[in-house]
C-alpha cells in the first residue's frame, strides 16, 4: 500500500521529466526542485494561508507551472537548436539556483508541513494505512488520469504528440513549436510540483529533499524508456513497490539502494528501458 | 493543356536562401497562376526542395520576394503560410507513425477554427480515399508507402489549401501506386487546387502538368510550357535519359 504511495508521487515524477526529455531533448536537472518548490507551496498554502490539502496541491502546481513555464521562455528558449550538453549546464545552474533560494527563503532546517487528515490509520480488512496517505494516493491517480487524457485526447496533446514524433512535420502541419515546448515544460514543473505537494506532508519539506526526488524521477524515466507515459507509471509504481518491499524486508536503511539495484539490473539487462518497444510518446 | 491566364497566384522574386553557409537557392525567379499545375525539376541538390521549403516556412529566404495572393508572405511562420492557404505535402512522405490516421488528418487542419467544416471533410476525405477509411483508428506507421502517401496527401487536403507544394510524390513507390499517386494530383487540381510540384521523375512531372521549370545550382536555367520542355534537347539529355 504505502509503495503505491510512494509509486505513484514517483511516476508523476517520471511523467514529467519524461516527457521534457522525449520532446526537447532537454536533460532537465531541475526536476527535483521544482518538485521541492512544489513541496514549500503546499506548506505555504496549509500553513500558512489554511487553505486545504486539494488548494494545496493545486497550489504547487500552479506555481510549478509558471515558474516552469518562465524557464523554458528566458532560459531555454534563446538556447533551441544548440547542444544538449548546453541545456543540461544550464538546467544545472537552475538546480542550483533554485536550490539555494529555496534555502534562502525557508531556511535550512527541514519543516513538517500540517495536514488536516487524523493519524489514525484506516484499518480495511488485512491492511492498515493512514488516511492522509490514502487521500495523496487518490490524487496521484487522478492527476496521472488527467495527464493520459491531457495527451491523447486533447488537440494540444496531440500537437505535443506530433511535434515529438517529427517536429518539421508538425510545424508544417502549423504548430507554433516553441510554444509547445513552453507548454510541455510548464507541465512537467507542474507535475513535480504536484508530486513535492503529495509527498511533503508525508515526509518533511527542506531545501535538498529534491535532490533524491530528481535521482528517482531519472530511474523511472530510465526503466520506462524515453518519452514512454505508460513506461513512466509503471516504472514509478514498481520503483515505489520495491523500494517499500526492500525497506519491509531488507531493511528500511536500504530503501534508496533498492530502486538503484533494479536500475542498474535493468540496463544490464534491457538498456532501451523495461517497456521500450520503440521511442515514443504517449 | 493550356495554362490559364491572369494575374500569378505565387510569384517568387530573386529568392536567396541558405542552409548556414551554403547557398540553396541564388535568386530564384517563379510564378503559379491559379487552376496551374506547374512543375519543377532538376537535378539533386540544384534546390526544388529549397524552393518548397522557402515558400512554406520552413526556411527562411534572406533576400527577395515571396508573394502570395498579392500578399507578400516571405518571413511568415508556416502557421501564417498555411493558413494563408499554401499547404505543403512533405518529401518522403512523412506522416505522424505513432499517431493514428484520424489524428494525422486532425494535425492537417490543426490552424482551422471551424470544427464543424473540419469534421464533414475528415468525411469527405475518407470517402475519397478509401483506403483510409478502413484504417482510421490504424496507426500511421503501420501503413504500407503507398497508403502512407494517400495519408500524407489527404492530411494536407484537410488545411483546404488554394495552392498545395508536392514534394518528390513518387519518390520510393511502386510504378503502380506512384501511377495512383499522380491520379490523385491531376484530381486535386480539376477540383481547383493550384499545384506546385517537384518531381525527380522528370518525364512523369511534364506529362501531366501546364509548365515546367528547370532548375540548377539554386536558379531557373529554362521555362516553358511541359509540351515544349518534353522536346527540349537539353532536357531530353539530362533529365529524360535521351
């Protein structure tokens, strides 16, 4: 239970980073701090201004998407066409800079960010889980609902679909490229965030939390295969499983080193990721 | 046939373009009258591609003049020339794979606001193309090069296009489908579409169309009506085996 928790903040994780990976070809080394922005909205939100825990989440995204969406236009945009080395530096000093005001803002020391959910766990039949994380199991499932559907049955996932498939075809066809990259940008931020808003409250928020969140949205990206959505679920819901079965059984100091173990078994065994039939999106 | 006279639909005027340092095209000079079906050809790399590319967007003309409909469009955004009413049927086909053939023809009219118009033609094309029809919810890559190029044709037809720029149509089909392909375009044009097209085969291309051009190094070297072309000796000994 508790992995699907964990699985599902995971593959909204993925879902974002892979489809900024998959369509602009950019390694994108903020994730993890978008999803920590996202974290400090939600205790923003709950803590400070007592909204609820759905305003919260919505909250982070909205500020994940905007921020996202105002990096791709002044940082990315200007630097299309050139290298991916180029990207990747830049999205390096994001991380950084991003990191660094988040401590500036909040400060170092690590905050529990209330929830309006009772501890008292909900005990249905052979198991026991608390209601709060029963609650951010549900969002997660619902916001990964709404991205499936944001990407196959919506005219703009469709432009998104096309432009990642052959980008000259699409612009052809009259699709503004730029502003799809900006959109899909916004989206991705938009999705860490969300996923920093679930999981903060189960954990605590503090400016380095995205660093690990980064690590295993690049796992799951890894074991779903490049601009793969349906690889990116399932590969943050099997990240999130093992690593709970690890913890349970192994050991709970272990948790991180299992995930890591399955990545490095899977591109032994199958480098083009667990779901790769061909790259694609959607 | 005779080309209709009347003022140019598309006229270029000492076009320039480059890919970085290498030129494409040294002031290229062409019209299309509206109801032509003109073509274009020559040799790889003398710039058919180019001029295509030019016109539709995709590359930027430095110098010159692109007029279209008495509207100059050089410099637009392909959105801008498609909606304009220039719809560009690429080389090599080049439809969505992973997107089925009803989401490919959706892109086609992807600049058009009037839902209501798109979704009769989305009929009307799969009615004209029988072949489609059968594979709406198929995807794209899955289509033998043939169907693949009805698809590709089709999904341009759905911008309702005034003028449509053919890319290569017969490059890599079968004589039997490429014989198809150039029905389909004769089609295209008695329903009222100006074409445009470039074409490596040479003698195909001038049979069927009003004019020709002659293109080389990023210039037109010859002009003229496809008839007189076909008995042009510089012609026959370059471009036609003879």
């Amino acid at each position: 239970m508790n992995g699907l928790v964990l699985g599902g903040t995971y593959a909204l994780l993925g879902i974002g980073l892979t489809l900024i990976f998959g369509l602009m070809n950019v390694v994108n080394f903020a994730h993890g701090e978008f999803y920590t922005l996202g974290a400090y909205a939600a205790f923003a939100t709950l803590a400070g201004l007592g909204g609820g825990f759905v305003a919260a989440v919505l909250g982070a995204i909205v500020c994940g998407a905007l921020l996202g969406g105002l990096t791709e236009r002044v940082l990315l945009r200007p630097l299309r066409g050139e290298s991916i080395d180029t990207t990747m530096l830049v999205m390096i000093g994001v991380w950084i800079a991003m990191q660094n005001a988040e401590l500036l803002v909040w400060g170092g020391v690590a905050k529990s960010i209330p929830h309006p959910f009772p501890t008292e766990p909900l005990v249905l039949g052979p198991v026991a889980i608390a209601p709060l994380r029963l609650f951010v199991m549900a969002l997660a499932a619902g916001l990964i609902a709404a991205s499936y559907l944001l990407i196959h049955r919506t005219k703009l996932g469709r432009a998104m679909r096309a432009t990642f498939q052959d980008a000259e075809t699409a612009a052809l066809m009259g699709v503004k490229i730029a502003r799809i990259h900006t959109v899909t940008f916004a989206f991705g931020s938009g999705l860490a965030a969300a996923a920093g808003a679930l999981l903060g409250p189960v954990f605590l928020a503090y400016p380095s939390m995205g660093d690990l969140a980064a690590l295993k949205a690049f796992s799951v990206v890894i074991l779903g295969g490049l601009g793969n959505l349906p690889g990116a679920t399932l590969g943050g819901l099997l990240l999130g499983i093992a690593e709970e079965l690890g913890a349970g059984y192994v050991s709970s100091g272990y948790r991180d080193a299992v995930g890591f173990v399955i990545i490095i078994v899977v591109l032994l065994f199958r480098p083009s990721g667990l779901f790769a039939r061909q790259e694609r999106i959607g | 046939m005779s080309a209709p006279d009347g003022p140019a639909l598309l006229t270029l005027e000492d076009v320039h373009a480059a890919y970085g340092p290498v030129a494409a095209l040294a002031g290229l000079d062409l019209a299309v009258r509206p109801g032509e079906l003109v073509c274009l050809i020559g040799a790889n790399g003398a710039g058919k591609s180019s001029t295509l590319r030019a016109i539709s967007g995709l590359l930027r003309a430095g110098r010159g003049r692109i007029v279209f409909d008495g509207r100059e469009i050089g410099g637009l955004e392909p959105a801008e020339i498609l909606r304009a009413g220039i719809a560009h049927c690429p080389e090599g086909r080049r439809v969505f794979p992973h997107l089925t053939v009803d989401e490919n023809l959706a892109m086609g009219a992807y600049v058009r606001r009037d839902r209501r118009a798109v979704t009769d033609d989305l009929e009307r094309v799969c009615e004209h193309f029988p072949i489609l029809a059968e594979r709406r919810r198929q995807m794209a890559g899955t289509l033998s090069g043939g169907e693949q190029q009805m698809l590709a044709i089709a999904r341009a037809l759905m911008a309702r296009p005034r003028l449509m720029l053919f890319d290569e149509p017969s490059l890599g089909l079968a004589p039997t489908v490429v014989e198809t392909t150039f029905g389909i375009i004769a089609d295209i044009r008695r329903r009222g579409t100006t074409v445009l097209m470039v074409e490596q085969n040479a003698y195909l291309a001038l049979r069927m169309a009003d004019r020709g051009y002659v293109m080389e190094t990023g210039r037109i070297v010859l002009e003229g009506p496809a008839a007189e072309l076909l008995a042009n000796d510089h012609v026959r000994r370059a471009y036609l085996g003879g």
